[in-house]
C-alpha cells in the first residue's frame, strides 16, 4: 500500500514538473509571437498589387484551425456520435472502432461573442443536428459544402482572379465558385453553393453571396441555416502568407441577429501548394447506394 502511495505521489510530481517546463519554455516562444505579430501590425507592409491594382490573392489557401469541427468553443470529446453506455455515454457504435481517430479535439472557437445568437425553436434543432451527426451531416455523404464552410474545411482552396474575373476552386469534392463582380440580380434559383458578388474595400476582398438551399451545415455539430442566408466575407490580406477571413451571416428564420466569425487563412508555398483531387463522390458509393445490391455486404 505504501508503496503504491509512493508510486502514485512520483506520477503526480512528474506530471505538476512537466506542465512547469512546458509553461517557463513556452514563455520565449508566446513573447517571440506576440512580438511579431506586433512588428508586423506596425511595419506599415502593403500587399503585392495584383490585377487592377488590387491585391493579389492569387494562389493556394487553406484555414489550419478546427473551425469545421465546431465554431463554437468546445471541449475535447472521445467521439462525435453517442449512446448510452452502463454508467454514461460511450462512442456509438458505428465509430466506436476508430478509437482516438474518431475523437473531436478542442477549440477555444471562432465565433465572435462566443455564441451563435440562435431562435429557440432553431437552438433545440441545432441540438438534434448535433445528436443525429452520422446520418445528417451533409459532408458525410460528400455533398458540396456551402458558403462559409468551404472555406474552412481542412481542404486547400486556390484564388485566380484578373482584371475580368475572379475564381475558387475548392479541392473538396471539387466545387467551384464563380464570383460575379457586377450584381446580376437576384439568383434564379437556390444551389448548395449560392450565387457570389465580388467587390473591393480598400485592400479587403468583400463577397456576398445568397441563393443557398438549406441542406448545407456549418460544422459538423449541427450548426445550420436556412434558405434566407445571407453571407458577407471579408478577405484582407495581412502578410505575404496570411489573410484575415471574416464571415457575418444574416438569417432571420433561425438566428435573433447577424454574427460573425474570424480566423486566419494561410498560403501554401511548398511543393504541395497546389490542389489534389478528392472526388468524394465515389467514396460515398457504398454508404448511399450498398443496400441496393442484389446480395448486400454485411
């Protein structure tokens, strides 16, 4: 007993020693990120112009935070998808097997104010989203992803725009996004990925885009929309390698008001900066379409 007691006390000093090393040696490093972030805010650095004397964001993209996860701060969780276990929830069964792959990691979120302003009717539905993850979320079944999703994704996305024309091409199930810089009205009819209008803010990349249907989410928690959505990005370059990405969405039917997101985009610039092909299509085939063989797998 006393030897388990001596035991015991050796882990708990060794783990109180280690979160002290961590805490004195991160100290250079969080000063040293403060510092350059501070140096670059000040260095008065200008965006390389690119067509019509805009900025040029052409290029490959891709958002490195877990905001497709949750945009709402979240704990870490041992699975997406529950059941009721002996003495609490446990991992359903459709995702017990992948173990810590199947985990959803933490995130202190990127919505500004901490919460999305939901209706209550709209609260209780984000709720079931969020319970009924495996056979709701559109992402699972491949479906394009919507505006702001997108986005966020942990996919790259690449930018070619000139002086008559800008382009996203998404490496996600290969969607794609025509930005129309002159409004042509409203859009004639609702698609996953709606209809663009470009415009410029000083240095800021502004598009709006509406038409949506409603089957995209936000996340895979269950954040939604409906067909009323109205979002307005703002893309502002901020070094040769960043963009500030900021969304406010507008939906009367489900949320209270309009909110925001933030987080930073990053450029790719090594030998990968450039878009792979994931036609997740045909990876679905089974999961939508197997129980229509003759004789189904088990």
């Amino acid at each position: 007993m006393a030897c388990d007691m001596r035991f015991d006390g050796r882990i708990l000093l060794d783990v109180l020693l280690a979160a002290l090393l961590a805490v004195v040696f991160a100290q250079p490093f969080v000063a040293r990120a403060e510092a350059d972030a501070v140096a670059t805010a000040g260095s008065g650095w200008v965006a390389p112009r690119g067509p019509g004397n805009k900025p040029d964001l052409n290029g490959t993209w891709r958002a490195m935070g877990r905001a497709n996860d949750d945009l709402e701060a979240h704990p870490a969780r041992a699975a997406r998808a529950f059941r009721e276990g002996p003495a609490g929830p446990v991992p359903a069964r459709a995702v017990v097997a992948l173990g810590a792959v199947g985990s959803v990691p933490a995130s202190l979120g990127v919505v500004v104010g901490g919460e999305i302003p939901y209706r209550p009717e709209a609260k209780e539905r984000k709720r079931e989203n969020e319970q009924a993850w495996l056979s709701r979320d559109p992402e699972i079944k491949c479906y394009l992803p919507g505006i702001p999703r997108a986005t966020y994704m942990p996919f790259a996305f690449q930018i070619l725009h000139n002086d008559d024309a800008l382009f996203f091409a998404y490496e996600y199930a290969g969607a794609v996004r025509n930005i129309h810089l002159e409004d042509p009205g409203p859009a004639p009819v609702d698609s996953w990925m709606g209809q663009s209008v470009g415009s410029w803010d000083g240095d800021a990349l502004v598009i709006v885009t509406t038409g949506q249907n409603d089957q995209t989410w936000l996340d895979r928690a269950g954040n939604f929309h409906s067909d009323a959505l109205r979002v307005t990005e703002r893309f502002t370059p901020t070094s040769p390698h960043t963009m500030a990405y900021e969304a406010t969405l507008e939906d009367p039917k489900v949320y209270t008001r309009p909110w925001t997101i933030r987080l930073p985009l990053y450029r790719l610039v090594d030998g990968d900066a450039r878009l792979q092909q994931f036609n997740c299509v045909a990876f679905v085939e089974e999961l939508l379409y197997g129980h229509l063989r003759k004789e189904p797998l088990d």
